[in-house]
C-alpha cells in the first residue's frame, strides 16, 4: 500500500468537529497526517484532539520553526492537501493565493493535489463571490467535495453541509491515487466531462390576464440539482429555467422562459445535439384560449366564470417521438397515485407512449415532492424495467439519476465504437 504524506487543513467553521473524522480515516488507512488548523479552527477543536488522533504535532504559528523553514517545508513535503471544512473566508483566501497563516504559506508552497469539502450557510454558499472563487479554484485543478445538502447550524437547512468524512477522504485518495480507493465517492467525478447536457426545471405559467396565470407547485429544486450536479460531474449544462422559486445555480447557461410555448421554443432550440436533455419542468396541459389584456373584473350579477382551455403541445413526447440519434432522453412525471406498483405502472405506461428512453417517477401530493428538499424517485429503463429508486435529498437524488444516465450513454458510446471497429466483411 502506497503511504501518503497527508496535510489537513482545518479553518474557523463549526463542522471543524466533523474533521476530526476526517483525519481519524485517513490515520486508520496507514497514511501520515498532519493537521494544520488556522487559530478559528482551534476555537471549535482542541489541539490535544487533533494531536491525539493524527498522532503527530500540530502547528498553527507561521513563525515558529524558522530554522527548519516550516512554513514552506510541510507543503512541499506534502503528497496531498485536504481542507475540511472549508469556509467562504478560506476559499476566497485561496482563491487569491492569500498566505496570512501557516495553512495559507503551506498551500502556496505545495504543489500537491488540493482536495476541499467547503461549509457554510446556503446564502454564502450562493453568493456570487464564492461562486466565482469556487470556479477559480476548479479552474486551477482544485477538487471541490460537495457541499451537501441538508441541516446546518440552527433552524437553517439547504446546500452548504460539510460532507460526511468518509465521502472527503474517499474523493480524497481517489485523486491520488487512482486505484478504487474512492470509487464509492468519486465513481461520478467528471464522468460528464465533455458532454452537453440540457436540463429544463421549474414550472411553466399560463397567462389569464396581466395579473392571474395557471400554475403549478413546483419550485424548480429537482431540475436545478440535476443541473449542478451535471455541472459538478464535468457536463456542459444548458438550464431552461421556467418560473424558478429558488436561486439560479453558478456555472450553466441559462435560458428563462414562462409558458409552455415559451419552453418548447427554447428546448426546441437547444436538444439539437446535445448528449443528454433532461424534462424536469412540470409543464402545463392547457392554456387558456383567450388571454385577455386588461384585468377580469368580477361580474356581481354572475356567480362565477367559465374558462376556455386548449391543449398545449406535449414538449416531452414531440422530442421522444422525433428522432434524436445520440441524444439520451430522460423525461420526468409526477403523479399521486399511492400504490408502488400502480406508480410503476403508469410509468411504464408513460415512458412508452411519450418515446423517452429514461422516465423518473415521483409521487406527488400535499405535502411531498413539490417544493421540498426531499424527493422519492424510481427510474424506468427502455425495456420498462425498473433501473434504479432513489431517496434522499433533491442533490443526492440528481445523483443517482445521473449514475443511470452515465451508464447509459456510456453503453452507447462503447457499442458505437465497437461498431465502427468492426472488421470490414
């Protein structure tokens, strides 16, 4: 077994607790830890714990140890540089090759593989200085593990969770290493990379008049995971983003639209040799036939009012049923139906007659799928099997979607190759 000098870099976050697992894993796995937190960092774990569990000296003074050049002399010693968590303040440190501590002078002075596993609050997380700072460092080769998706400090939940340990130091060796010893975690990095990926999310709006529209409840959540999680997996990704009650994901190209109409228009214009295109927007069956341009005024001699509707096109079938070699079509329904197998069903049903050649299933209903940050899914291959179920937040979900897309595009690739190599009769 190959036995790596490992730095740790641990900064002034409350998931500084979580590191210690970090270290605790890649001590068991036979490699050389040191630890070296920033003076915030030691605010929420002690130095004798971080001593205790890499089994070596931890130092935090960048102008101790002069004589041995420490400042400069553990990164370059360095195989590996792992920062977990990493705050905002850290990454935009990083990001402009700040070097006012010794973590800062040890990254500078390494030229060893940067893993970071960033925490912090959602709006942090979004806010377009960490976005860009975030690029930077990817733009660099920096490996960038996460965030997660789930409860943070407080009542506040959302994407900025550290990863859990085990996934950091998985994606961690894999990069090192190459040899499996992070596959569970690392199997999707970049495995996109190259491809063009169109993912539509949100929910179109049919107009009544200036004021009213028809809707729905989606929020866009799950189409937007799936295009970040694309992006995350190396994809050049094209966002439709149709009425979107969440923030706008850093790094696709997107184009926003609100009708139906509106949609096709766009996807229509895109799907054109993509490699993958994803439905995940909840599009309206109908529209109304007349919109009126001013306000409908309330009619005090009439009880009500009566609205005439007309079909809109069937976005997802009109692209299944047209041809698209090289494209791979995942459409996406959302139903109520509470039997398993009645959902499966109609899937089945469903992938069939709109000519997609994935169709994920989720139930539906008052108080699930729309607008949280939880979603239930079964996925239908070709054949009609059931090719995956996932559970778990929206992000980890788009991940599993995307293992199945991967696989399938994958086997396309290959049977295309092997075709084009087949000796000539």
């Amino acid at each position: 077994m190959t036995r790596l000098n490992i730095v740790v870099g641990i900064t002034g976050g409350i998931a500084a607790y979580k590191a210690v697992g970090v270290v605790r894993a890649l001590v068991l796995a036979g490699h050389d830890v040191h630890v070296v937190p920033t003076e915030g960092a030691l605010r929420f774990v002690g130095r004798p714990t971080l001593e205790a569990i890499s089994r070596n000296p931890v130092h935090t003074e960048l102008y101790e140890g002069v004589a041995e050049v420490r400042h400069v002399a553990i990164g370059q010693a360095a195989d590996l540089i792992v920062i977990a968590p990493a705050t905002a303040n850290s990454i935009a440190k990083l990001a402009t090759g700040l070097a006012d501590d010794l973590l800062g002078n040890t990254l500078l002075a390494s030229e060893a593989p940067v893993v970071i596993a960033p925490a912090m609050h959602t709006e942090m997380w979004r806010h377009p200085a960490t976005q860009a700072n975030v690029e930077t460092l990817r733009s660099r080769g920096v490996t960038i593990v996460g965030p997660a998706v789930g409860q943070l400090t407080g009542a506040d939940s959302g994407p900025g969770r550290m990863e859990e340990p085990d996934e950091i130091v998985r994606f961690a060796l894999e990069r090192v290493l190459g040899d499996g010893s992070g596959a569970a975690a690392s199997a999707n990095h970049a495995d996109l990379a190259g491809r063009r990926v169109v993912v539509s999310a949100g929910g179109t709006r049919e107009p009544l008049d200036p004021v009213r529209f028809l809707g729905n409840r989606s929020s866009g959540k799950q189409g937007i995971a799936i295009a970040e999680a694309a992006r995350e997996r190396g994809a050049h990704v094209t966002l439709i983003a149709a009425n979107l009650e969440v923030a706008e994901p850093e790094g696709c190209d997107i184009r926003r639209v609100s009708t139906a109409l509106e949609l096709q228009a766009a996807v229509t214009e895109v799907a054109h040799g993509a490699d993958v295109v994803v439905m995940a927007a909840a599009v309206a069956d109908y529209r109304p036939a007349n919109v009126s341009e001013g306000k409908i005024k309330k009619d005090q001699s009439d009880d009500g009012l009566t609205l005439e509707l007309v079909r809109n096109p069937d976005i997802l079938a009109g692209l299944g049923h047209a041809e698209h070699p090289g494209t791979l079509l995942v459409g996406f329904a959302a139903e109520t139906e509470p039997d398993d197998d009645r959902i499966i069903a109609l899937g089945r049903a469903k992938r069939e007659a709109k000519g997609a050649d994935l169709l994920v299933v989720n139930r539906v209903g008052w108080n699930e799928g729309f607008a949280s940050d939880e979603n239930r899914v079964v996925v239908i291959g070709r054949d009609g099997d059931v090719v995956t179920r996932a559970h778990g937040t929206k992000q980890s979900v788009a991940h599993d979607i995307l293992d199945v897309v991967v696989a399938e595009v994958t086997a396309v690739t290959t049977a295309t190759t092997s075709k084009e190599h087949e000796p000539t009769p």
